[in-house]
C-alpha cells in the first residue's frame, strides 16, 4: 500500500499522537504508522488508549492495546474518563470525554490523529441529515482541522472499511470487537448495520458519493468563512464580544451565517436555526434595561451595552461570605475567582479600627459615595457607571469593616474607607487565570 495518504499530512519529521482504542480502524491506522516511520526515521509516533469503563471488557483491550504497542515499540498511555451520559446520551458523552482527554494529553507540536474512514464518513452525513443539519453539518468530518495549537488528522477519512479489513488480512493483524457495535439501539450502529448494507448494494458507491457532497459542504462553508472573516472581525472586540447592531439591518441568512462563526470562534457547538431565532427575537430586541440570558449547555449567551458575550457558566456569589484575618496572607477567595492580598506600601484604604473586621462579601445594595465623585449613587447605579456587566457583579470581591462597604480592589474606593493622613494599606485582588 502506498502511504500517500498519511505523506499529504504529515512532514517526515512530524509528532503524532494516535487515538488508539484497539479496534480494526486505529489497529491499521497504528500499523501504517509504524511501517511509515520506517521510511520516516524522524517520525515520532506514540499511542493513547482511553479507557471509559462502559464494558466489562474495558479492562483486557487497555491490555490488549498496551501490548500491541509494546510489540511495535510504541509508547502507550491509557487514560481513564467518566462518562455521564444523561444529558448528551450516552453516545455523545463518551465521545466528548473521548477528545477532551486526549487534546489534554497533547505536547506543543504533537498532532492527533484518529482513524475514521470512508463509510464512517457517509454514517456522519446522515446523521447530519437526520437531524436537520445546514451545510456546516453536512460537511461531516474534516480530514484535517484546528483545534487550539494541535492539528486533528483524519488520514484514513478516503478508505473503505473493506479496505482496511483487506489491509488487516494481509498483515495478520489482531483487534479487539466492541460489542456495543452490535446494539442497533444506538444511532450510528442503527445506520451501520440496517441501512448502509441496504443502499450500498443498491449503490455500491454510496459512500464514496455521501464523502463527495460532504466536501462540496465544507468547501461552501470554507468559502463563506474567507468571505465574512473581514466583517466578523469589524464586529468583534479583543476580548470577544461581538457589536450586534449592524447584524439587525442584514438579511437573517447573512445575521445566522455571522452569529455561526461568531459562536465556533467562542468555542462553541454549532446552534439549531431555532436557536438563531432566539438570539436576535429574545436577546438582541429585548428592552434596553433587560439582563437577556440563553444558556447552550456550559455557556451562555448574553447582552451588554449593544454587544453580545459568550460566556462560561458561572453561579453568583452572592451568598458568600469571608472573614479577612491576617493581612500578612493572602486571602484564597471562592469559585476560583483568585486571591487577595494586602500591600502596605502604596495605601488608598484606612486600617481597620480595633472593633472593626475586616469581611469580604460579593453583593453590594443601598446608596454609597465613591471618593473622586460628587454626590452618592445606588449601588446598581455605580455598577453601571463602571462599566461591570450584570453577571460579573456578584463575583467581585467587596471589603467591608463590619458592616461598612470600604471598596471593590481596583475598581472603587467609598469615602467612609478613603486613607487620610495616618498609615494605610491597599488591596490587590489577584484574578485567576
């Protein structure tokens, strides 16, 4: 076999990091590498094996894995994930555990690559179809795609499963079965087992066709990336909110197409055209004093000041509250919201009087007056005068002496907290990363 495929994705000298679950497709996959790496002396070639503890099997194909690795000297790591499928299904859970384990895993310069073929490329089609799907859903697996520093390859994304079936008898390979590949209960299995046999022998090239549009999609939404890029970027600022006015006077296929790659360049999944819908009937025209929220799974969509902010899910503080004992170390505050320290050089703030505590709480009301400003202000007031969006709010630590708001570290210090003459100090809110 020649290795054309892999030698149009790889440099001779590339990292590969092959998913390697001990089945027929990453068995051949894995060979093809080893055989390569011959030609390829520079190539360096490791293996990880994820194991999720669905099967009572799960056990010997971690073994079995690490021996085939063993055999072609191989370095082999088995990771193990949780799977939780009650939300997403079981299907789509484990798959997401799947890719978040092993991109975690991944060097600076190392590549995934991971072994779907041909006909897995036609059952991702009409999956895509089932379930509505335009053409960025059609486009099914890419061979090759970005995911943050890493490349994701797809080398055997062009060859049949008969291929690699061939491939493995010519080379005596051994793999491991899952037997949830039997259970047409699940999607892909349903379409795997009943449906493709059917068509592909009533057209034997059903696959390669399904791979064909598939590309065709993928070179439209490729085209429709390079031609909006210039306007998306106009519209987005460097922390990521997108300015949404101008989408409203669009037509609402340039608005979605916009809102698409807005969202995937936020890092999230790609939203239904119902879902579309909502963001510009209930967040985009919803009142000028409205908080507007719409949740998609771990983030969510929200409005501020004429721009639109993709967010992860973060609960309010509000309830919390903390003690400050020891100024000569640093306060760990909740949720990972980070740390606070005192500085007893540069002083802005009074000490504390000696009947007087020093406590940190996350939700402010009532009237208050800032030093630097005329006259008091209603805290929601403030909040807004500074700029701090709604959510952000009851997440920001507050310093109280008793029950006394002296400041926000870095945004705000009130009068009755205000350094006169005598000793001071300052806090520093040290923000996590």
């Amino acid at each position: 076999m020649s290795f054309s495929h892999l030698a149009s994705l790889l440099t001779p000298d590339a990292r590969c990091v092959l998913a390697f679950s001990g089945g027929l497709d990453s068995t051949v996959l894995l060979h093809q590498l080893v055989s390569w790496q011959r030609q390829q002396p520079q190539l360096r070639v490791r293996a990880l094996h994820v194991h999720h503890g669905l099967s009572p099997n799960a056990d010997s194909w971690a073994t079995h894995c690490l021996q085939i690795c063993q055999q072609w000297q191989i370095p082999c790591e088995v990771l193990r994930v949780q799977v939780d499928g009650h939300a997403k299904g079981i299907e789509a859970a484990a798959r997401e555990a799947r890719y978040q384990a092993l991109f975690q895993q991944l060097q600076p310069g190392e590549h995934l690559l991971t072994a779907q073929h041909l006909d897995d490329q036609c059952e991702t089609l009409l999956l895509a179809l089932k379930r509505g799907s335009g053409p960025a859903g059609l486009a099914a697996m890419p061979i090759q795609r970005q995911v943050g520093e890493h490349l994701h390859l797809r080398p055997l994304l062009d060859l049949s499963r008969q291929h690699l079936e061939a491939y493995a008898a010519e080379h005596r390979l051994r793999w491991i079965e899952d037997e949830s590949n039997a259970d047409s209960r699940y999607d892909r299995n349903f379409l795997r087992q009943e449906i493709l046999p059917l068509l592909q022998t009533r057209w034997p090239h059903f696959s390669a066709a399904s791979a064909r549009s598939a590309a065709l999609c993928g070179e439209q939404e490729q085209l429709l990336d390079e031609l909006l890029a210039e306007q998306l970027a106009q519209l987005t600022d460097e922390q990521g909110a997108l300015h949404f006015p101008p989408l409203l006077a669009m037509s609402e296929a340039r608005r979605h197409a916009l809102l698409r790659r807005w969202i995937a360049q936020q890092g999230g999944a790609m939203p239904s055209r119902d879902a579309l819908k909502r963001i510009t009937e209930e967040v985009m025209h919803s009142r000028e004093d409205a908080n507007p929220c719409l949740h998609f799974g771990a983030f969510e969509l929200r409005r501020y000041r004429q721009q639109l902010f993709w967010l992860r899910s973060q609960p309010s503080l509000s309830q919390h509250s903390l003690t400050w004992h020891d100024r000569k170390q640093p306060l760990v505050l909740p949720d990972g919201v980070g740390e606070l320290q005192a500085d007893m050089v540069l002083a802005n703030l009074r000490q504390p009087n000696e009947d007087e505590s020093i406590n940190i709480r996350f939700q402010a009301s009532g009237y208050h007056h800032l030093l630097g400003r005329a006259g008091g202000r209603e805290m929601k007031k403030l909040w807004q005068e500074l700029g701090v969006p709604p959510w952000q709010r009851e997440r920001i630590p507050l310093i109280y002496y008793n029950q006394t708001l002296i400041c926000a570290p870095g945004l705000f210090v009130t009068r009755e907290g205000a350094a006169s003459h005598e000793q001071g100090w300052r806090a520093i809110w040290i923000q996590q990363q």
